[in-house]
C-alpha cells in the first residue's frame, strides 16, 4: 500500500512538471521575468483544457500528499 502511494505521488508530479512546462512554452524571456503583460490574453481551446488539467492535477497532487501523511 505504501509503494502504491509512493508511485501515484511520482506519477502526478512528472505529469504535473509536464503540463507547466507545456504552459511556459513560448512565453518568451521577457514575460517570464515581470515584462510585457501590457494585455490580457484570454485562454482558448487547448490552452484552457491544458491550464485546468494542471489545477485538477494540483489539486490531486496536494490531496495525495495529505493521504499518505495521514495515513502512512
């Protein structure tokens, strides 16, 4: 049960490191370090079900994590 755990909590973090770095992809060096938000840019199609993928996986991450503490 333990190494059950183990793998899910391995397995929703290479997920979880995926989809942000998908996220980051092509957002260029500028916006990464403070500049060019100057507009707002509303998430559509893939990008949307990729951004609320990475918060469902968060969030499952978050919950495993304090299922394993709890109870391991």
């Amino acid at each position: 049960m333990k190494n059950l755990f183990l793998f899910l909590q391995i397995g929703l973090s290479v997920l979880l490191i995926i989809l942000i770095l998908i996220q980051a992809k092509g957002v260029g060096l500028g916006r990464a370090w403070g500049g060019g938000g100057e507009f707002y840019k509303s998430r559509r199609g893939v990008e949307k079900v990729i951004f609320n993928l990475t918060v469902i996986l968060a969030i499952l991450f978050l919950a495993s994590s304090v299922l394993n503490l709890v109870l391991l």
